[in-house]
C-alpha cells in the first residue's frame, strides 16, 4: 500500500494545484459567472463522457464479465450507506427542507469529476472495469434514488426517468456496448482523439471546482458550518466501512480494492445542487458541502488508503 499512497498524494498534489489556479482565476475576474458555467457544460457534457467512453470500452468483456463481484458490492455498500447516511442526518442534520440535503451530502459522492479521472491515472489497465461497474450503480442511485430522499415538504413525485438519459449514462452504455459486442477501435484516429479529449477530465474538472470554490466565497460557506458534520462520514467513515466489509473479508482484493475505497472516499457529489434545484431548493447549503468535502479529501483520501494498509 506504501506506494499506491505514495501515488494517490502526488496525484492530489496535482489536483491541489489545479484547484489553486481556478481559485485565483475567479478571484482575479478572468472567468465570469457565464463562462464558468459554459465550462462546467463543456466537462460534464463533451469531456467526462468521453473519458468514460473510452475507458470503459478499453477493457476486454472477459474483464466485464469478471467485474460482477465489484458490480455487487457497490449495490450493496451504496444501500448501506445511503441507509445509514437517512438515519444520522435526523440527528446531525438541520431541519428540513435541508435534513435530507445533508443526508445525500454524506452518501452521494463525486466519482465523475474526481474518483474515476483519479483511478484512471493511477491503475490505467484495469480502471475501466471499476468505472463501468462504478458509474452504472451510482448513476442509477443518484438519478432514482436522490431525488426520492430529499424532503422539500411537498408530496413525494414520481420518479422520472428521463434523468437517467444523460450524456454520462450514454457514454456508459455506448462503453459497454463496445465491450459486449468485442468491438476494437483502439488506434484509430477518431478513438485515439476522444481519449485524449477525455484524459483532460482531471485537470479541468480540478481547475473547474477551483473556480466554484472562488465564487462561492468563505462568507457563504462560514454560513453553513453544519455541513462540517457531514464531511467525516462522506469521507473516513464510510470508506473505512467499505473496506472492512468488502476488503477486509476478502470480498474485494488487489488494486480493485483500493479503487473501491478511493471511489467511495471521494467529496460529496458536484451536482448535488442541481438535485436541490429539482427539491426547489436554493442549493446553497449543498455548495458548501461540497465545497468543504472536496478540500478536505485532498487529506482525508491518502489519510484513508494509508491506514487501511496498516489495519
């Protein structure tokens, strides 16, 4: 594990970095509220689909069909801490219609933006079986499940499907499709662009929460100190639960283990305000959640994979 710690802090090193020069990018007016929203757009409709198109559709189906293991134990481990995350809020949260929020604050995280581009980098040969796997159960929970937790004080509706049918969900499936039907477009000249187009997904992702950090501003944030609460949870707790239940049981082993832990140890979720907005929520109080789990993970991450070597 020495090393793979080792990796993971040089890795969030960059990440720091990247964070820092958005921040001041903000700061120093260079990118205004319009066109850090159009960035935002780029990443999550363009980039961080292809990114997860390619990575996926670069693994074999023998390797698809081997991942089941890693399939389940996400559903699994996601229903437990989803479970546990309702529970807590009633006590640590505030008053509804923001109780909920902080219950999808400790469960909910951001393996788009930050886990997936951050295994992609540290084990690029077996990446893709995680991400597939990963992003399929997440997806599902988020789109499905999210909504249905938040509480805004109006009748519950129904679910809607049509939130699945994202540009990340279809680059899943299109990944998949690729994988099942033994398709190889690997050195052609328009596969090579979309991965190379993809493999920026880090560092525009990081430079992209830099901004939002500058934007929200520390007043704000000082505004909902409560979401502290949250972030050991999101961050230590439930990680190190993953990893007893399903690594220290032998359920999960090797570098397929460590992504589990850095994918369920990534901050709460960059678009969990838009799940606000969908409550008729102002979504501030979910900003700053996340604001606060994405800086504090840039410690707590290879804090987590450290002592899960030793324990």
């Amino acid at each position: 594990m020495d090393s793979n710690v080792a990796l993971l802090i040089g890795q969030m090193e960059i990440i720091a970095a990247l964070m820092v020069i958005g921040f001041f990018e903000q700061k120093v007016r260079l990118f205004s509220n319009e066109l850090i929203d159009s960035f935002s757009t780029i990443i999550s409709k363009l980039i961080l689909p292809l990114m997860l198109l390619t990575v996926i559709g670069s693994i074999s189906r023998q390797q698809l069909f081997s991942s089941w293991v890693f399939f389940v134990s996400s559903v699994v481990c996601y229903i437990i801490v989803i479970a546990i995350s309702k529970f807590l809020a009633v006590f640590l949260g505030p008053k509804e219609p923001k109780r909920s929020m902080h219950a999808l604050l400790m469960c909910f995280g951001n393996s788009g933006f930050i886990g997936i581009p951050l295994i992609v980098s540290m084990f690029p040969e077996t990446a893709g079986i995680a991400a597939a796997s990963f992003s399929l159960v997440e997806s599902t929970y988020y789109w499905v499940i999210g909504p249905l937790l938040i509480n805004n004080g109006e009748k519950k509706k129904g679910i809607d499907w049509k939130k699945l049918v994202t540009p990340l969900t279809i680059s899943i499936l299109a990944g998949l499709i690729i994988v099942l039907l033994d398709l190889d477009f690997q050195g052609t000249v328009l596969w090579d662009t979309m991965t190379e187009v993809g493999g920026t997904s880090k560092y525009f992702a990081s430079i992209y929460i830099g901004m939002t950090l500058g934007r929200m501003g520390l007043k704000r944030l000082l505004s909902n100190m409560r979401v502290f609460l949250a972030a050991p949870f999101k961050l230590v707790i439930f990680p190190l639960l993953a990893y007893f239940l399903f690594g220290k049981t032998g359920i999960i082993t090797g570098d397929l283990l460590i992504m589990f832990i850095i994918l369920f140890a990534t901050p709460a979720g960059m678009t969990l305000p838009i799940l606000s907005k969908i409550a008729g929520l102002d979504g501030e109080y979910s900003s700053a959640g996340c604001m606060v789990s994405t800086v504090l993970c840039l410690v707590t991450m290879p804090f987590v994979i450290w002592l899960t070597g030793i324990i």
